[in-house]
C-alpha cells in the first residue's frame, strides 16, 4: 500500500505542480495583458497630455496674437489721437496768427483813424482861428469907419 499511497501521492504532486504551472501560466498571461493594458492606458495618457500641451500652446500662442494685435491698435489709435491733436493745434495756431494780423491791421487803422482826427481837430481849430480873426478884422474896420 505504500506503493499505491506513495504512487498516489506522486501523482496527486504531480497534478499539484501541474496546476501550479497552469496558475503560474494564467498568471504571467495576466501579468503580461496587464502590462500590455498598463501601456496602452500610458501611452493614450502621453497622447492625451501632448495633445492638451499643443492645445494650452495654440491658445497661448493665440492669446499672445490677439494681446499683440490689441497693442497695435492701441497704439494706432495713440499715433491718431496724436496726429488729430497736432492737427488741431496747428489749425488753433494759424487762427491765432491771423487773429494776431488782424488785430495788428484794426490797431494800424485805429492810428490813421487818431491821425486823421487829429488833423480834422488842427484844421477846425485853424478854421475857428481863421473866422474869428475874420470877425476881428471885421469890427475892427468897423471900429475905425466910426
């Protein structure tokens, strides 16, 4: 009996340690389908974050665009403000200039207007002097033909 237990015994081991081939066989497969989807899941993650990289890049690289082309208007609009501000200050200049030319042509023409009354004075004032030295003359030769 021995030999039946022992025969027994033998192949019951044997069986044990087939099955702990097929365990360690269902095992490595497992092992290995997991590593093959622990790869998959990695590199669809590597995709992933390189895909959102070049998205946060395409929007950074937008937003700097868009940041510049707000500069540029800005600065557009600055250069135009300036020009329209020259403009005016060129046109208020040649108002005062012309202003200034008129003002010195009606104080040119307010002297004449002084000089010309101060003639009209001198010349009624001559005038009076003449009539009343006519007068003068006048009683006088009547005076002396009484």
């Amino acid at each position: 009996m021995n030999a039946e237990t022992g025969g027994s015994s033998g192949e019951s081991l044997s069986a044990k340690v087939q099955q702990a081939e097929r365990q360690l066989h269902e095992a490595a497969r497992a092992a290995g389908a997991a590593e093959q989807r622990a790869e998959a899941e990695i590199k669809a993650l590597e995709t992933d974050l390189e895909r959102q990289r070049a998205e946060a890049e395409a929007e950074l690289e937008r937003l700097r665009l868009t940041h510049e082309e707000d500069l540029q208007r800005a600065r557009e609009a600055k250069e135009q403000a300036i020009e329209a501000a020259e403009a005016r200050l060129g046109e208020i200049e040649r108002q005062a200039d012309a202003a200034e030319q008129r003002i010195e042509a009606a104080e040119r023409r307010a002297a004449e207007s002084e000089r010309t009354v101060a003639d009209e004075r001198v010349r009624a004032r001559e005038a009076a002097a003449a009539w009343l030295r006519d007068q003068l003359d006048s009683i006088r030769r009547e005076a002396e033909a009484r």
